[in-house]
C-alpha cells in the first residue's frame, strides 16, 4: 500500500508540473495541451467506442505476432544453444538483427505485402523473435552444468534432459527474452500502424498518426498514455509475477 500511494504521489507531482507548464506558456498551447484537454479528448473517444475499438484492433495484432515470434524464436534458440554450427549462423543473425530498429521492416513489409494485415504481423513478429532466439540460447548456456550431470547420474535421456531439466532451468531467462520481446513488439506494431495503412481497423499507431496529421496534441499524448498503461498492466500482471515465481523457485529472489 505504502508503494502504490508513492507511485500515485509521484505521478500526481507530474500532473501538476504539467498543468503548471501549460499554465505558464512556456511553449505554444497547440504544442502543449493542459491535462484536461487530454482527459477530454479520451473521454470523448472512450464515449464513441473510438478507443476500444482501436485498442481491441492493435492488441489483436500485437497477440497474434508476438505468440508467432515466441513459437519460432523458442526453437530457433534452442537449436543455436545446443550446435555449434547454428549458433555460428543463426545466432550471429539474431544478434544482429536484434540492433536494427524496428521502424526498419516497415519498408520490406510494405514491398512484400503491401498495405495489408500481413506486413504489420510480420513487422511484429520480427521485434519479437530474435529477442526470444537470443534469451533462449543464452538460458540454456547458463544452465549450471552440476544440474546435467546429475540428471544422467539418475538416468535421464535425451528429451526427458531437455524439457524436465535444461528448459525449467532456462526459464528465467526466457520469460526476461519474452519479456523484451514484448517490449519490441509494441514498438514494431506502432511504426508498422504509423507507416501501414489499411481499411481493414484502425489500431492505436493510426490514431496516434492521424492526431500529428492533423496537429492534435491532445490526441497524440492521450494514445501515448494509453499505450503506457498497456505496457505497464501487461507488466504488472503478466510478466511480473510470473519472473518473482520464477525467482523464488529457483532461490534466486533478493531476501
């Protein structure tokens, strides 16, 4: 309780020093709207069922993308930790193509497929996967070699090492994969929404595109906040309790 009315505090400061600027006209109104013209705006979009529908619209493609990306990168990482020859190869390209900025696949997507629901999918499932393929490899490498030894001490075999002793060990770092994964994927979809255009939803990057278009500031914060508290429910929800489980199972949670 005593962290929850810190957090509410120390965004209800920022609320207020945001008012303050806006009150002091230390940049243009147009630039800046005040608080209550952002609360307005989502009030009138959450009204029409202009936000939901955006929201359902860009989940459902973000969903869809980052499962895909989680199904091939988990393979993929598993295949570059235990060969050398596929570590050399594939894992030198997820580590590369890791850096590339998401925005970067928007124009291939839009070559290949054009301004469809396939070139957003695949411009998300692009940010997801290779973070996957890295933390995947990387959390089998680090699974502490004691713990192999002694499963073939007790008779373990080749599957039964893989999925009850080598991929429970790497979990931790496969959800932090998933996790950043999750995180690339949101950045993915909003660059490929901006860039993308099509007449079969308009998701939230739409939105957001379409309030600078038409230099609506308070439209463009007000996506901007939504897709923060996305972002930081899917955290607090999901990923969250999911790696404090993970950390106290494994005895690696700070006392």
């Amino acid at each position: 309780m005593k962290r929850f009315l810190l957090a509410a505090l120390f965004f209800a400061v920022l609320v207020l020093l945001w008012e303050a600027a806006y009150r002091a006209k230390l940049w243009s109104p147009v630039l800046l709207p005040s608080p209550g013209q952002v609360v307005k705006y989502l009030e009138g979009a959450a009204a029409d069922g202009t936000l939901a529908k955006a929201t359902v619209i860009t989940m459902r493609r973000l969903l869809v993308g980052y499962f895909i990306g989680i199904i091939l990168g988990l393979p993929l990482g598993l295949l570059t930790a235990r060969w050398k020859v596929f570590g050399d190869t594939i894992g030198t390209l997820a580590l590369g193509l890791q850096t590339l900025p998401s925005v970067c696949w928007v124009p291939l997507a839009l070559l290949w497929f054009g301004q469809t629901e396939a070139a957003m999918l695949f411009v998300v499932i692009m940010g997801t996967l290779w973070s996957v393929v890295i933390a995947t490899e990387t959390g089998v490498r680090n699974v502490p070699p004691i713990y192999r030894r002694a499963a073939l001490t007790m008779g373990s075999k080749r599957l039964h090492m893989w999925f009850k002793v080598i991929l429970p060990s790497a979990l931790p770092f496969i959800v932090s994969g998933m996790k950043q994964g999750w995180a690339f994927a949101w950045r993915s979809l909003m660059a490929a929404e901006i860039f993308v255009t099509i007449l079969t939803g308009f998701g939230l990057g739409q939105l957001l595109h379409y309030g600078r278009e038409l230099s609506a500031m308070e439209q463009v914060i007000g996506i901007m906040i939504v897709i923060v508290v996305i972002g930081l429910l899917a955290d607090k929800i999901f990923f969250s309790p999911i790696e404090k489980f993970l950390h106290r199972r494994w005895g690696t949670s700070q006392a």
